[in-house]
C-alpha cells in the first residue's frame, strides 16, 4: 500500500521561490525572437572576477584532498576582522571569537535561524523582517517553528520601514529581527538614529538583531554604516545580541565561490559554530586562501562601484523620461513603480526579451492590522542591473522603443 513520506510538516508552509512564480507567471509566453535574452530579474552579478582570486583558488587545487574545519582557517579569520576594523571603524574584532567564515550568507542566515530560535519558548514565536524582503528570512523562521512579522517598507518611510509602528506587545513576542541594509530589493539604507533605536528595542524586548549586509560595498557615496559600526559608536564593544552578515559575491563578483562570514556578539557565534559542526558545512580550503586575498584588496571593489555607477548614470540619463527611475542609495536594482508589475515584466518579457522581477513575488500581504497593510512589492518591479554595459546599452534601446505610457 501506498504510503506519504514522513516529512517536516513545516515545509507545507514555504511559499514556491520568486524565480518559480516568475517561470509560472510567463509560462506559455514566446518571447520576441528578434531579441536575445537580457536578463535583469536575477541579482547574479556578471561583472568579471578578480584574477587575482582565480589565480590563488587554481594554485591551490591540492588542498582539496583536506577536509576543512568548521571554524576555518585562522589566517582568514583575521584577514575578516581586519577588514571590518578597516571598513566599519571597530576598534576591535576578536578572529577566534567574534568571526565565523560561511559558505555564503544564503547558507548562514538560514542556518543561523535554526541555532538561535527557540521553538520551545511559545510566547517568543515572532521573527521580524523587512517587507518586501529576502525569501530566506521567512523559509528560515517557518523551518525552525517560527512565526514571521512583517514591517513594510514603502515609499512612506523611505523603503527602510518603520518599526516603531511594531506594537510593544509584538515586541514582546520576537526572538529575532532581520534587518537588510543596504536593503533587497529597494537600496535604501538605515541612518545612525534608525538604527541606535533598534538596537535600543534589541536591549529592551531582549531579541537578537541580524542585519544582513550583503550590498554594503556597492554605494554611490559614502560607505554605508553596519550595525557592528553602529555599536562601536554606542561603546557596545561586545556587540551583545548582534551579529552581521557579509558576502564576497557582491563585493567581488564571487557567487559561485559561496565565501561570508558572521561576526559579532561571541556568546551567539559559539553555540552557533558548534550548530554547523553538525550540519557539515565548511568552506573548502583553496577557497578560504583565496578569500583572504579578496578581504585584503579594496582596488577591485573599488572597479566594481565606478561599473555600477556608470550603468545607473546611463539608464537614469537615457530612461528617465520614461521610468520613474530612482538611484538606490546602495545595491544593483532599482525599484521601479509601475501600475501593474506583473502585466509590466509580462510585456516587456513577450515584446523586448527582457528578464525582470515583479515585487509582488519578493513580498507577502500583510493583515489589516498592520500599519501600511498590504503587499508592499506590489507594482513595483525589480530591475538588477548586472549586465555589462554593452547590454544595459541594448535594454535601454529596446525599452526606448516601446510605449510604456499604459505601464507606468
């Protein structure tokens, strides 16, 4: 007799992934033929990797034959703590204690959920994050018995949410909040007092506060601040109930190398690496030398900014007559308001072979008892500019050419 597999209940409950719902939505549609695909849906960056890192990771083959330890090497972990001294004007970064390298931040903020969340304390079930937001956030906190809470960013609150509309007796209910700044997919960033006041409600409601710092390395103007930089500015040198996450695909043009790491607060960070001593994960060693040369170089990220700017520039210069387009204060997308975002990446999909991301799929409805109800990502699409130049050149003619006046 045929029988269900005994699975995790919880996994009923995950939602199909952006990318999913975007192959539903334009199922059975053919795009135009005289086109090529651009594809700006997907946040890939396809800038070229520095060579120098390639160059360390094919030296380095042999180490392959090594198993990697969980905590890895300790050359990289002070190559890390440097960078953030350099980059966040910490004062100190203990590398054995306050610094864990991952196997990109994908992996470690959805595992990070499943160490710190304590799904026997029921009068804790919330885990709050930003709306629209990285899917991530959610799969985790349903995973690990969660209950998620969403803050709506919108235009009203410049796209950084406004958390002060949180009730205190949801507050009083949260383990957990994600921050994402410079945010995914709006490109808005938190200011000093935004964030000295969650830190603030961190300290008084007792929840841990994970920002995910992905985009950090990609601003216009001045750097980003991160929440670590936010605590040394408090003389929080412990970084109690804090931890931040950073990645070197982005900053690098490194996906596929899958190289982050977590630092912060150590009483977190050591019941947390023992958590992934079970699951296994371990960066491979060719991978953690040549993180330490990519941690150690700045002049490649700084290549990296002046590409992303001239892309902007060019779209902003050619398209704003047209779009509604808005410089993100950091990242690589914009967040384009349109009247209909499913019906907008639908035509130009069919009519211009272009990729992009409608924002109804990177947000969830929230309940009319929430400040802003809604689903905050609806009619606005998401626009990754990660093409070369040459091809952000040709999206820019296609879209020219065609009438958007009944899309936008």
């Amino acid at each position: 007799m045929d029988s269900q597999p005994l699975m995790n209940p919880q996994l009923q409950l995950l939602h199909p992934y952006p990318f999913a719902k975007m192959a539903t939505l334009l199922q059975g549609i053919t795009p135009n033929p005289d086109y090529a695909p651009i594809k700006l849906g997907i946040g890939e960056p396809q800038h070229t990797p520095p060579q120098f890192v390639l160059d360390v990771i094919k030296d380095n083959l042999a180490k392959i034959q090594n198993y990697p330890t969980t905590n890895g090497l300790p050359e990289l972990r002070q190559a890390i703590a440097d960078w953030v001294q350099r980059r966040f004007q910490v004062k100190q970064l203990n590398a054995d204690t306050q610094v864990l390298p991952v196997m990109g931040t994908r992996e470690a903020l959805f595992s990070f959920v499943q160490a710190v969340f304590d799904r026997e304390d029921s009068k804790r079930p919330y885990v709050v994050m930003p709306n629209p937001f990285y899917q991530i956030y959610e799969g985790a906190t349903l995973l690990a018995g969660g209950q998620p809470y969403f803050v709506n960013c919108t235009a009203d609150n410049n796209f950084v949410g406004d958390y002060d509309s949180v009730p205190s007796e949801v507050w009083e209910k949260t383990q957990l909040v994600f921050v994402c700044s410079p945010n995914n997919p709006t490109g808005s960033v938190m200011d000093m007092a935004q964030w000295q006041r969650l830190v603030e409600l961190s300290d008084k409601y007792g929840f841990i506060l994970a920002s995910d710092e992905c985009y950090s390395e990609l601003y216009f103007e001045a750097p980003p601040i991160g929440l670590l930089d936010v605590c040394a500015k408090l003389g929080r040198d412990d970084f109690a109930n804090c931890v931040v996450f950073h990645s070197l695909s982005k900053r690098s043009n490194l996906p596929g190398m899958r190289s982050g790491f977590v630092a912060g607060d150590a009483k977190l960070l050591a019941p947390y690496a023992q958590y992934r001593t079970y699951q296994g994960c371990a960066m491979p060693i060719h991978h953690q030398l040549a993180s330490i040369t990519a941690w150690q170089d700045e002049a490649h990220v700084a290549e990296n900014r002046k590409l992303y700017r001239q892309k902007f520039d060019l779209w902003i210069d050619k398209l704003s007559d047209k779009l509604p387009l808005r410089r993100p204060d950091a990242g690589f997308y914009f967040w384009l308001p349109v009247q209909d975002d499913e019906q907008f990446v639908k035509v130009i999909y069919e009519q211009l072979n272009i990729h992009a991301l409608a924002g109804r799929y990177l947000s969830r409805d929230t309940p009319p008892y929430q400040n802003n109800s809604g689903n905050a990502g609806k009619n606005h699409v998401r626009m990754a500019l990660v093409a070369d130049i040459a091809q952000s050149s040709e999206a820019i003619d296609r879209l020219l050419s065609l009438d958007l006046s009944n899309l936008v």
